[in-house]
C-alpha cells in the first residue's frame, strides 16, 4: 500500500520556507508524494489509494478504453457499490434495471482491470467511505482520491483525502498521479469537553455555520483540541466528512494511538514487525508542535448544543434551543439566500426550530452511518415508539456495521421502537435508489447535505442532525432536543 509515501517524511522538505521541525501534516503528506512541481505551479502528486464506485467510474473506464491505457496501479485501486444500490433486497439481478447495469459495467471494468470490488456477495460491501476505514485500506500519511466529494471523511486518520470528477478518476485510473494546486492549512482547534448529548455532527454543524459553507475554500481543516483529542476515530471520520461542506476539499486529524488502535488487526494494514515500522511512520506524518498555519480558529467545545440546519445548505443550522434567525439578524451577504431557504423550507423566521414536523426520519450515511451512529440513535429509541406519521428508516453503513448491530441485537431495538431496519447503502443520503422522500415531505436525516431535491423530490426538504437527535424527531414526530430523552 501507498504508506507512508515513496519518501518517508522526515528527510524532504520542499514546502517553501519551512523547516524540518515546523510542518504541519498537510505539507509532509504532500511532500512525501510530490512527484515533480508543474509548470503551472500546480503539484504533480502521486495519489496512494484510489476508491472508485459505480457513479463516478463509468465514464472514466471509457476513457481508458478509448485511449488503449490499462490501469497504472491496480493494487492501489479498489472498488464498492453505494449509490444506485437497493436497501430493501440486494437480490441479482437488482429489481432496478438501471442499476443492475450499472453494477454489471464496474464488475466488468474491475475485472478486466484486475480491481478489488467489493460488492454485495463479498460480506464486505458498504458506502466507500465507510468500507475504507473499516477495511483498514485508509491509512495516516497516505494520499487519497475518489470520485465523490465526501472524500474528505478519510482525513480522521491523518491522510490526505479529497473527491475528485470523473476525469480526474480517469487521470489516477491512469497515471495514479493528479496535478493539484497545493491548500493553504487552517488549524480549527475544539476547547473544553463535549456535553451528554452533543456529537461529532454538532461540531462539524456549528464549524460550518461559523465559518460558512464557502470558508474553507483554498484550505485544508486541521481539526484539533481536546475536544478532538477525546474523539473516537468514528467521531473523528464524521467531523471530517463534512469538511467540504464548509469549502475545505480536505479535512484530517493527526494520527494518535486511538488511530493505530483502531487500524490494529483490519484486514489491509500492515501486520507483526511491519505495523510497528508503520506506526512509527505515521507517528512521524502528524503536523509538528511548532507547525505554522495559515490561519487558526477556535471553537468553545463546551458551549455547543445539539445542532439543526433549516435551510438548504449545511451553513443555515441553529442549536436545538434557539430560535430560528430573523432576516435583520442574517448579515446582508446571506439574507437572500436565507429568505429563499426560509420560503423553499416553509419555516418562519424567529420561531423555534423544535416542535417541527417532520415526516420522514433517516439515519445512515457515510456521516453517521456507523456502528457508534446507530448505538446512540438505539439508546434514544428504546425510549419510545416512532411517532404514526412518521416514516423511520436505519441504514447501515457496510455489511459489517450491520453484522456488528446485528451481533448486538440493534435490529430488533430499531424493529420494536417502529424504524425499518434495512441493508447497507447510500439510501436516502443522495437518493439515487428506491429510497426517496416523496413530494414535500420534511426529512430529519443524519446525512451531510440539505440542498434543494437532494432526497429525492425536487420539493422534498431536510433537516440535517445527529443519529441520536434524528431517532429524538422520530419519536416525537417534530424536532427535539434528544438531551430530554437520553
Ligand atoms: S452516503 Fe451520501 S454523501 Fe456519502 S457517499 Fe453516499 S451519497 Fe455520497
């Protein structure tokens, strides 16, 4: 595997006017995998791993074919399918003939191009951004790409991580190389200690409201502080999920122990003597005591409460608690795209968000569709029963998030409370399957994005929120704070 670069870290510095002892992992990671400074000024960077998955590849294969070029890097390369595929029945050929295509087409492209898939037979599949970590493929100091935005999640272990477009895919399919612009570094830094029932998706909510949906461009997040610290790595790879929601490509934490405990013993990371030359390694990727930043913000971990977004991008959230912002109160930048979100939301300016009606309830995603996602949501949902308007799905993450649940017996905890218990995908997320909200129906989802038909219908809506707080809306069928249930 690409760890840690073809380099190691300590000996190459060509950040411009840094020195050994002062190099945040950004600059090391990027370094370490230079291949050569372009006429452009952009860097020629070799790319350690590369997910693919049926949406995004296509195209890309086509283009490899046109030009006569095999994959440079097959062992490099792996693949899952997500998006198109069904939760209720996984069953071939899949009921949907679109997506039976889609699928067959990766699985001819994997196999003529001798690429791991993982797909619904393998007991392996899941969301790539799920399936990556849990495999142990993701890995501190590695360079990252995938067709898909939410790259960016793989960045909890100390790695490079960014989505790419489809030509871009083709260009790593490739050459396993991309010419990028290198991202100036802002180091975000958590204070305090999180309270009961405040997550990861709080943070990453409130980071994106402070700084906005575009603060992030040019930029890398370092997220750090005790907070953080505290994190677990599925903690950590929600907080980076959403990094490009607020404009940053990537995202990462520095690797720690709780970073090498976790990739202990997963399949793909190195095993014996070689996990102990690899740890080391890693160790050495994490950004310097006296690194340098290009900006540096900090967030009062202790002050936060549960978040809820109410309008149509992942900036426009208020905590559980407040009352949604009044026009005069948006600053004149914003206003008119919050009187757009306020008309397209049917929600009233000045009122509280919780007490709202939802219809629809859906936990998953590769934001929170992990094992500890679904462990607190089955907390709160053993309080109570789903409220009868509400439609509730939970959704797996990867087959293995579902074993594991399963295992614990959190299918019949989520039966019992009145939610469906389905198989692992995208589901509802992007809606690009069967799962879909239908007309305007009013979404608690613990996905990452909010924009305008995301969920399927061109009117439907959603409220963006943390697992625990999306079964808390399920129980009272409207928005509540899920610190009066737990
Ligand atoms: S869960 Fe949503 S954001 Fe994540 S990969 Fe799937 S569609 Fe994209």
């Amino acid at each position: 595997m690409g760890s840690p670069g073809r380099w190691g870290y300590p000996d190459r510095v060509t950040s411009p006017g840094k020195s050994l002892l002062d190099k945040s992992l950004l600059d090391k990671v990027w370094d370490a995998h230079a291949v050569r400074e372009l006429p452009s000024g952009q860097t020629q960077l070799f790319i350690g791993l590369h997910l693919i998955h049926e949406v995004t590849s296509p195209q890309a294969f086509a283009m490899l074919r046109e030009a006569k070029l095999p994959v440079r890097f097959p062992s490099r390369t792996f693949a899952t399918v997500d998006h198109i595929i069904p939760t209720e029945s996984q069953r071939r050929p899949l009921a949907d003939e679109l997506a039976e295509e889609m699928l067959v087409a990766l699985e001819r492209s994997c196999a003529e191009h001798r690429i791991r898939l993982f797909d619904p037979g393998s007991g392996k599949q899941g969301i790539v951004h799920v399936i990556g970590p849990e495999l142990g493929l993701t890995q501190p100091g590695m360079t990252i790409a995938c067709g898909d935005s939410h790259t960016s999640t793989h960045g909890a272990f100390g790695a490079v991580a960014f989505g790419i477009g489809t030509s871009q895919v083709a260009d790593v399919l490739a050459t396993q190389c991309l010419a990028l612009a290198r991202p100036k570094v802002r180091r975000i830094e958590v204070t305090g200690k999180l309270r009961a029932g405040v997550y990861a998706k709080d943070v990453i909510l409130t980071i994106i409201r402070r700084l906005g949906v575009q603060g992030g461009v040019g930029y890398a997040y370092e997220y750090a502080g005790p907070v953080v610290d505290a994190m677990t790595i599925e903690e950590r790879l929600t907080l980076c999920n959403m990094s490009i929601e607020g404009g940053a490509r990537c995202g990462y934490v520095n690797p720690d122990e709780a970073t090498f405990d976790y990739l202990r013993g997963r399949e793909f990371a190195p095993k014996g003597e070689a996990f102990e030359r690899a740890r080391a390694a890693w160790r050495a990727a994490a950004s310097d005591p006296g690194a340098r930043y290009d900006d540096r913000v900090e967030i009062e971990g202790s002050a936060l409460a549960p978040a809820v977004t109410w309008g149509i991008h992942p900036g426009q959230s208020v905590a559980v608690d407040e009352k949604l912002p009044r026009l005069a109160e948006v600053p004149a930048t914003e206003r008119a795209a919050a009187a757009e979100a306020f008309e397209f939301m049917g929600l009233r300016p000045g009122e509280p968000v919780a007490g709202t009606r939802i219809d629809v309830a859906f936990i998953g995603s590769c934001t929170n569709g992990r094992i500890s996602d679904l462990r607190e949501a089955a907390r709160v949902a053993r309080a109570g029963r789903v409220a009868p308007h509400v439609k509730a799905l939970v959704v797996p993450g990867s087959q293995a998030v579902a074993r594991q649940a399963e295992a614990e017996g959190l299918p019949e905890v989520f039966r019992a409370a009145g939610f469906e218990w389905r198989q692992a995908g995208c589901s509802m997320c992007l809606a690009m399957n069967p799962d879909k909200l239908v007309g305007r129906q009013l979404c608690a989802s613990s996905s990452n994005r909010n924009f305008k038909g995301r969920q399927g219908s061109p009117t439907g809506r959603t409220l963006l929120m943390s697992p625990a707080m999306v079964a808390a809306a399920a129980l009272r069928g409207a928005v509540a704070d899920v610190r009066e249930l737990l």
